[in-house]
C-alpha cells in the first residue's frame, strides 16, 4: 500500500469516526430528552384514554389501553414521518 493510501484512510477513519461519535451524542441526548417527556405524555393519554372508556384512572385496563394508544399514536407519526422525508 502506498503512503499517500494510509494517509486518505486514515482520514477517511477519522471523519467516520467522529461522525458516529457525533450520532452517537445526539441520539444519547434525545433519548434523555424522550425520557424526561415519558410520564408527562403518558399522563396526558392516561387521562384521555380513562375519560373515552369512561374508566377510572387507578385501574389496571386503563394503562394496558393508555400503552395501546401511545403505540398506535407512535405508528401512526412513524408512517406520516417516513411519507414526509422519502426521497423522491
């Protein structure tokens, strides 16, 4: 291998390298952001969910279909997101 060859890969190592480290950062960073909105969006379906089945909010089926919601929900803005950011 020629010197000029180790040096572009050595390089091109490093740019990827800091590139996943970046990634890395940033997902680390939205995952304590996701974390610290978890109780306050699950409070607010919690209290749609037990006002539409008309159930109380301390009992067990409520979070079980609270939990069904969300995902549909989560589904439903995964779907509309990838239809939005596809390349045309």
């Amino acid at each position: 291998m020629k010197i000029h060859q180790l040096i572009k890969t050595k390089r091109s190592f490093k740019q990827e390298f800091k590139k996943q480290i970046r990634f890395a950062i940033t997902a680390a960073i939205g995952f304590i952001i996701a974390f610290s909105w978890r109780e306050a969006v699950f409070d607010l379906f919690l209290n749609f969910t037990s006002r539409v089945l008309d159930l109380p909010i301390d009992h067990y089926s409520t979070k079980i279909y609270t939990a069904v919601v969300i995902t549909i929900f989560g589904v439903l803005l995964i779907l509309l997101t990838s239809k939005i950011l596809k390349d045309r």
